[in-house]
C-alpha cells in the first residue's frame, strides 16, 4: 500500500484514521393508552363499539411506530458542532484521518459560522459500522443535511474529503451552497492509468489481508513512511500517524480498495455551485494531467500552493487561508 502511495505520488490518501463516528437513535415517545370506562346510562355494546374504534388506530400506530421508530438509524460518521452563524461549514477529512485536521481552520471559521466537524466511521478511534462504503458515506451526509436543515452549507474536504465534497454536490446540487477540495481529485487512479474505469468488485483481497494483518509495529512503519511524501509539516507527523493507528483496520482496508475505484471525472458535470480547488505544488509539474481531470467541473477554480506537501492546511498555511478567505465571502 505504502509503496503504491511512493509510486503514484498522490497524496489523496493520508497514513492516519479518521475522527470519531456519530450514531443516532430513534426513540418513541411512551405512549399511555386510557381507555373509557363504562358510564351509567350506556349501553355494554356502545361502549365496547367505542373501545373497539380507539383501539383499532391504536394498534396500528403502534405498529407502525414499532416498524419505523423501532429500527436504529446508522449515521456513518461522528459530528462536532460548534460555532455560531446564519451560514454553515461543513468540515470532512481525508483517509483515515480526524476531523482534528480541521482544527485551526474551524476555530477561524466558527466566530461567523455554524460548523459541523465530521469524522468517519472506523478512523481515528471512532467506532467502525457495518456496510461503510464511499457511496454510503456520502448520502449519509447528504441525510444529515436535510434532517437537521442546514441550509447550502460550504462543504470543505481534505483528499477523500474532498473527492466527497465533489461527489455530494454532484448527486444533490440543490443541498450544498459550495465545495472546497484541498488536494483532492476526482479519479486517483486516472493519473496512473487516464484510461480507467472502475470495475463492480474489486479485488483487494491480498492487500486488505496485508493491513488487516500487519502487526500493529510493521503498521506504523508504513504510515511512517508514507507520511513523509504527505507532509512537509514536522510537527504534525506523530499527530497524523497516530489518527491511522486508531483505524479500524478492516475499515481502513475496505475504503482504500474502494475510493482507489472512484471516478468522478464525468459526474463532476453535475456541479452547479462554486467550487475552489485547492492543488499542492508537485501537480504543477503535471499541469494538464489534472486539469484534464476537472475539465467536466464547469464551476472549477484550481489553484496551486506555493509550497509544502498533501497537507496544504499545515504546509502552506497562509496561502490556504488566503484562498480561503476570498472564496467563502465571494457572493
């Protein structure tokens, strides 16, 4: 895996898990049923006819609470809100990292905006659900925006982070206001191979039994050695390993063979709001290969750091809150 990552000198992938999954419940309410008793005057089949037509509704709504309320509604990622604002930000981390990437730009943000921190399921130390996919990610997001109406939020990713942002903007182009994507593309395997297409099932069975299996000291010195083509920060390092080896590894196994079988180039087509594209600086050196990629994303602003790595938020940081700046308050 690490060495793929080395060859490919993508970055869309970070050697760390995700922030911390949140799971809601739906409870009924309890429900006290008072039947009349019989009155003096009345007749036993009056009344048993008027028990008879209470209970009846009765029942039913019983059972169909029982079938709706009754189940328990998987929402595949932990949320942290915080801040305040008429408008929202939505913060979604890359692979296998916490939605503690978001931190210094959420405490800027968060004084004018409502803003909604995710961390997905099995990364970082949250709690891994069965059935995670990167489809089911992305309408479990899509979900939660409209059962807690949050109103054409900005939604930033970081490297699948950002592939999500795109892809929820293309699949509900009335829900999401913009997308920021930091270092992130529509279809990884494309700068490899420009002619990929994704298969139904993929074959990762001999790389997930290698993560899966991998002793926890052969882990992290893949994700020590990967780190150092994803960031140029230092200081940070220890920080994003360590979000990796909180994953839950079948988690972590499972979405890398299925986010490395991506490919939204054409789906990006879909993309009605604004949409800054935030690249690091090697892709300069492979200029049209990328913007190939976005060609289809009509709304698309890309833009090339001046320095640093995959983690453009720490390695370049005042350009990024620059470009930041200029985009959120853009009309």
């Amino acid at each position: 895996m690490i060495f793929m990552i080395a060859v490919m000198k993508l970055f869309l992938i970070e050697p760390f898990p995700l922030n911390h999954f949140y799971q809601t419940k739906y409870f009924t309410p309890s429900c006290n049923i008072f039947l009349p008793s019989v009155s003096k005057g009345k007749s036993l089949k009056t009344t048993a006819m008027r028990k008879f037509k209470i209970v009846i509704p009765v029942i039913m709504f019983l059972l169909i609470n029982v079938n709706v309320f009754g189940q328990t509604k998987t929402i595949y990622f932990e949320v942290i809100k915080s801040g305040k604002g008429d408008k929202s930000i939505i913060f979604i981390p890359g692979f296998a990292s916490s939605g503690e990437v978001w931190d210094d730009t959420r405490t800027k943000y968060e004084k004018d905006h409502t803003c909604y921190t995710l961390t997905m399921a099995g990364f970082a130390g949250v709690a891994p659900q069965p059935n995670s996919t990167f489809s089911v990610w992305v309408k479990s997001i899509a979900d939660y925006i409209k059962e807690n109406n949050i109103e054409k939020p900005v939604v930033i990713g970081h490297s699948m982070g950002g592939v999500m942002a795109m892809a929820l903007a293309s699949d509900y182009p009335d829900l999401i206001g913009k997308i920021i994507v930091v270092d992130g593309l529509p279809c990884l395997q494309a700068l490899m191979n420009p002619n990929f297409k994704p298969v139904e099932k993929p074959d990762c069975s001999a790389m997930s039994s290698q993560i899966v299996s991998a002793s926890d000291s052969d882990f992290y010195k893949m994700q020590t050695m990967s780190i150092k083509q994803l960031m140029a920060d230092t200081t940070k390092r220890e920080q994003v390993i360590g979000w990796s080896m909180k994953s839950d590894r079948k988690t972590f196994a499972e979405m890398y063979c299925d986010f490395y079988n991506i490919d939204l180039r054409d789906k990006v087509k879909n993309i009605e709001c604004p949409s800054l594209i935030l690249l690091e600086e090697y892709f300069k050196n492979i200029k049209p290969a990328i913007e190939d990629q976005f060609k289809n994303l009509k709304t698309a602003s890309l833009q090339y750091s001046n320095k640093g790595l995959h983690f453009i938020m720490y390695d370049d940081k005042e350009w990024y809150f620059s470009q930041l700046d200029n985009f959120i308050t853009s009309k």
